[in-house]
C-alpha cells in the first residue's frame, strides 16, 4: 500500500501503521513524499515492511519495535531513537543521535552518522557502513557498535558495558574508553552482525574492539582531596 | 530554537526564481521559530548608489517621503509595508548622520550597494508575505526564523543583523560571552542597537572584515572568540559562509546541485527546492567553516 504524505497528514499516516490490525496480512508499505517531514513511522509495534522513499527529519523511526524499516534518503536527528526491537535500514546519512538510547533491534546506515551516534544505546545493534561523528558511544550502556570507516573525536566516552567496533581510524579515545582485545566470542559476534547489514567487503578480523575500562565505575577514594 | 536558511546561485539559471525559492525555505522554518522572521536579498550592485534598508515603523510613508527628499538627493524609494529601500549616491556617513537626527523613528536596517534586508515580528508565513518576498530576484539570500530566548521579540531582536556595509549574519543558538565581546567592540569603535548576542557576534564579523581579513579567516577565529552554541550563516556581497561550534548541538544541513547550494537548519526547509532529490545533500561538520563566493 501506497501511503502519501503529501496527500495524508502524518499523524494520519502513523496512526494507521500503529493501530494495524493483526490479521491483516497485507503488511507492506511504501511512504512517498516525505520531504523531511518529523517522527515518519515513530512508535510501531506490529511486523510491518515501511519503504520510505525519500529523505526524513527528526526522530524516524523511534521507539519502533518490530516493524522493518527502509528510508531510501537521509535521516535527521535521532533516527530509531530508543528502538526496541525490529530493524531499521538507511541507505543514505544520519544526522547526530542516531540510534539514541535503543534498548533493541538492529540500525543499519549505509552512510555516514554524524555526532553522538548510539549516545545512551541500552541493547541495540548499530551498524555504519560510514563513518561516525564525534562523542559516538557517549555513556552506552550496552550492545554493539560497528563503524566500518572513522570515528570522531571522544569516541565512548563514559562507555559502559557497549562493545566498539571500529575498522579505520579513531581520532580520539573518551574518558574511560580503552582499546581491548578481540576475543573469539566478539569476532563471532562481529560477523553475524556485519552479515545481518549486508556487508562482505570489511572482515571481522580487521576490527579493533574498544570497551570501558571500568575505572569511573567506582569512586577512588585517593580522589576524595578534589571534592 | 531558531531556523535559519540561506541559498547561493551558482548560475544564472534561477536567479529571478530566489525569492520564490528563499520564502519556502522561511515557510517551511516556521516550526522552528514562529516569533519574528527576517531576510535578506543580495541583487547585482550598482557601485554609483547606495541602498538603504530603513524600517518606517509606525511613521506615514508620504511624510517620511517629504521629508527625506528635503535633504537627500537623487532619491528613489520602495515601500515594502513598513519597510523602504531608499536608493541614492548619498555616502552612509552622512545619511545615517541625517536619519538619527532628523527621523528618528525610522530605524536602519542595513545598507550597501547589493544587500536589501527585511526583518519584522510575526509569523514568518506573515513576514514573507508582507514583504513580498516572492517577488525578489537576485544572486544570494538568507534567512532567519526566530524562536527568542534570549532577548525580547522585537524588530530590532529579529535577524539578520547587518552590521557593516553588505553585510549581514543570522544565528541559531546563544552567545555566552557577548557582554564582554560587546564591550571590546565598543571600545573599537562598533556601535550596537540591540542587547542582542547575535548583533555582537555580526559586530565581530563586520569589525574583522573591516581589517581587511576574509570572511573564512573571521569566522575561524570567531571559532575561538566566541563562545556558545551556534551555527552561523554570513553574508557578503560575494557569496556567504556557514560555521557550527565545535560542539554541533545546532543543526545544519546543506544541499549542492550544479546551480545552487542550499543551507537550512533541516532538510523540510529545502524540500520544494528544484533538484533537491539529486543534490548531494551533507552536514557541515563542525568547527568547519564552508564558505562560498567569497
């Protein structure tokens, strides 16, 4: 099914990709003339195939839980933000924020992503096929992130229990995020992850991993003198 | 939160099409600021006359005419509503001089031989209109919607600020540092007419490009002395420049055909411009200066 949204408001257009009824089994559509517009496709919870066909404003996407998701364009800030499960696919660029918070799913960018991607992430999977901007990682918590060109300056600062995967060159390290060693769990991880977005032209062996290396977890008591 | 917008032809092609192109761009910004709204356009330039840009405000257009043209000569006027662009050889020394003296109610909103500038509280849908924006034809324009925060909604509060001959700038974000800035370009010699942080970053422009430094060098340096969230567009009678602080909390988004290149704070603001789905549309990155024209 065709949906325009040149023609239909969005509000009209979510709603009935929201409140889609299980046993209709027609569950393909296609979003034309998005022209930009804000929150395309935000909270969906049933699974649904959405092509969007043309670039998008803020918050695609976000808080979706398993529908499957193309934007065939850029996205702008915070696209899948707080994504629970489901998969979201953009075959352009992301602006900042991408992937902010998500507890679950997988986020592809065929692009780049520019700063704070996977900021807070709490479970999901981000792959950018790209390069990442700066602050990318900031405080994530967990899951995985996967950027098979740059990182930016601070990459996972304040990082928790996120695993970093990076193919080219980082610019700088956040606080408290280190280099660690590629174990074979990680590298198993790493190749589901990159066969999953499609990628066969990077291996997982030419990754470096990079993690928190706990030292903010706890309060040092010999820093006790600066407060 | 601000919108701000800005487009260079880099052909011919749709130079009488800018105004057209440029109130769409401010339209479609009205969500992200529905207080005051403002542009403006940059024409071929006549090196012979000047162009004043004046806001009249409540003042009535016939008594201003009668009393301009006692004391300034060869004049031509347009009346934009309460706006008038007053062409005439006379040298801004001595027409500013003339219009705090003699009117003061009219306020001057920027001059040069290229810039035409338009700026007015409301909703920017309203302020296009008013000024007719779609009628405009020229070589460059920017433009600004204004969610206040800092200052109150006023005319002299809207953007763009022009604070030097063909100059202009508008802003989305806040200045931290601009009562100490403001001070230091006083004592320079800047004069400003707003407690506005976006004047004093434009003073700061305006004050560099006139020690002969280029607009790329200025807003490099500006990288460094001016402190706060921002992303600047600048104008001159060449092209513009566009800077985010290093930071980049405050979007930006470009697109590039082979006849324009487009800036907005998003891409909706772009999304009726002609070959927008084939531009290469990016990011400016941060504490990156792109400059065009210049």
């Amino acid at each position: 099914m065709i949906l325009d949204l040149k023609k239909l408001k969005l509000r009209k257009i979510n709603e009935q990709l929201q409140g889609i009824d299980r046993k209709i089994n027609d569950r393909n559509f296609t979003i034309i003339n998005p022209e930009g517009n804000h929150a395309v496709c935000a909270g969906l919870t049933e699974e649904l195939n959405v092509n969007i066909k043309g670039h998008v404003g803020y918050y695609c996407a976000g808080m979706n839980q398993k529908a499957n998701i193309t934007i065939e364009g850029n996205v702008g800030t915070g696209v899948a933000e707080n994504m629970m499960s489901g998969k979201v696919h953009v075959k352009g660029n992301a602006s900042q924020s991408a992937g902010a918070t998500a507890h679950g799913g997988l986020l592809v960018i065929d692009g780049d992503a520019s700063s704070r991607c996977g900021i807070s992430m709490k479970g999901a999977d981000i792959v950018v096929k790209g390069s990442v901007g700066h602050m990318s990682g900031f405080m994530s918590q967990a899951g995985n992130l996967v950027v098979c060109g740059d990182a930016g300056e601070a990459l996972g600062d304040s990082l928790y229990e996120t695993n970093i995967y990076i193919k080219g060159k980082v610019k700088s390290l956040g606080a408290d995020c280190v280099e660690k060693k590629m174990d074979k769990k990680h590298l198993k991880k790493l190749n589901i992850l990159l066969k999953e977005a499609n990628i066969k032209n990077h291996k997982a062996e030419s990754f470096k991993r990079y993690g928190s290396a706990k030292k903010l977890y706890n309060f040092k008591i010999d820093n006790i003198s600066n407060y | 939160m601000c919108g701000i917008v800005g487009i260079y032809l880099k052909t011919k092609k749709f130079e009488k099409n800018l105004g057209k192109m440029l109130s769409g761009m401010l339209n479609n910004m009205e969500s992200r600021g529905p207080d005051s709204a403002g542009f403006a356009v940059y024409k071929n330039s006549d090196k012979k006359e000047y162009k004043y840009s004046l806001c009249i405000n409540n003042l009535d257009f016939n008594k201003f005419k009668k009393d301009i043209s006692k004391k300034i000569r060869n004049l031509k006027l347009n009346q934009y509503s309460d706006h008038v662009i007053v062409r005439t050889p006379e040298i801004p020394k001595k027409f500013i001089k003339f219009i705090n003296k003699e009117l003061p109610e009219v306020s001057i909103v920027g001059y040069g031989h290229s810039i035409e500038i338009f700026k007015q509280v409301g909703n920017p849908k309203d302020v296009v209109k008013k000024f007719n924006l779609e009628s405009f034809s020229g070589t460059h324009g920017i433009g600004h919607t204004r969610m206040a925060t800092e200052s109150a909604i006023t005319t002299e509060g809207s953007h763009p600020y022009s604070t030097g001959e063909d100059e202009c700038l508008v802003h989305n974000g806040s200045l931290s540092n601009h009562n100490n800035l403001r001070r230091e370009l006083k004592k320079k010699g800047n004069t400003f007419t707003s407690e506005n942080d976006t004047e004093v970053a434009a003073g700061y422009v305006s004050n560099s490009l006139s020690n002969n430094n280029s607009l790329k060098k200025t807003l490099v340096s500006g990288l460094k002395d001016l402190d706060g969230f921002y992303t600047f567009i600048a104008g001159t009678r060449k092209g513009f420049a566009v800077v985010r602080d290093e930071i980049a909390c405050k979007p930006a988004v470009i697109a590039e055909t082979k006849n324009y290149i487009a800036i907005a704070s998003e891409f909706q603001a772009m999304a009726h411009l002609p070959d927008v789905n084939d531009a290469k549309i990016f990011e400016p990155e941060p504490g990156v200066v792109y400059s065009w024209g210049n």
